[in-house]
C-alpha cells in the first residue's frame, strides 16, 4: 500500500471489469503534464464486487500494476466504495480509506439516549449565529433542534 498523502484534486477511477486502470491513469499523467496535480482513486463497491465476481483486493492489483507499468511515483488510493459493518472485513487489506453507505441507517429512528445526546451537544447552535456572507442571522431554538433532528419541516407558521 503507498503512503497516504495531501492530495488536493483526485479522480475517481471506477473501473467495473479491471481493464482501464492505465488509461485512467494517463489522464492523471496527462493534467499533471498540464499543471493540474490531480491523484487517482480507485473504486469499486461491495455491490460491483458481486456483480461481475471480483475480490476487493482485485482493485489493488489493477491501481499497482498501472502504477508500475507508466511509473507513477505521485500517490494513488483504493477506496472500498459503499461499503458497511457487515462487508467491511474483505475491503480491509488492500483499500486506503473507505466510503461508508449510510442507507441501512435512512428512515431508522434513534433512541431516546441519542436524541438526547444530540440536542445537548448542539446547545451552542441555540440562538442567533452569525455566519459569514450571509446578512441576517440564523436563529434556532431547542425545539427547532429537534425537529432538524428528526428531519421534521418546520411548519410554515413558525417561518422567520
């Protein structure tokens, strides 16, 4: 695995069947050439994996080989793409960072517990806050807080 680095512009590199990893990567050599450093990433998702019957690490061995073959020496990632608790462990070994799909969890209600947590810990945002470039200020109440949190619309009647 290459060292994580400071990356500033990143290309997303799916490539579904492993057949495109060098050509992506002279896109990278190509906008370097042009003064852009941008760094590959290569991504694929548990889903894709089961689509076309691949390995997590099967993305690894493409993102090295063409690093190998045009002799890349800037950094390079492999991104375990939509991944969760319950397929995390084969991404593990061969993905620099990971993308974590949040839908299992969309729609679920918290516990009490949470709710609570959440509202202490957003206590500074009661009030009018000041934000920058914007004229007037934003007020939010406890009971606004929690209707954010429960991804509840604000009736129009309580409007400012």
């Amino acid at each position: 695995m290459n060292m994580m680095s400071t990356a500033i512009y990143t290309l997303g590199c799916g490539d579904r069947f492993e057949h495109q990893g060098e050509a992506q990567l002279s896109a990278c050599i190509k906008a370097g050439m042009a003064g852009i450093d941008v760094f590959p990433v290569w991504n694929k998702s548990y889903r894709e994996h089961m689509t076309v019957h691949t390995e997590p690490s099967s993305v690894r061995v493409e993102a090295d080989a063409a690093v190998k073959a045009l002799e890349w020496n800037q950094p390079y990632f492999v991104d375990a793409d939509h991944i969760n608790l319950s397929n995390v462990d084969g991404f593990i070994d061969s993905s620099d960072f990971f993308t974590i799909d949040v839908a299992d969890y969309i729609g679920n209600a918290a516990d009490g517990a949470s709710i609570d947590n959440f509202i202490a810990t957003m206590h500074e945002f009661v009030g009018k806050i000041q934000l920058p470039g914007v004229e007037e200020p934003l007020s939010v109440n406890s009971k606004e807080l929690r209707s954010i949190f429960f991804k509840h619309e604000i009736p129009k009647s309580q409007e400012r």
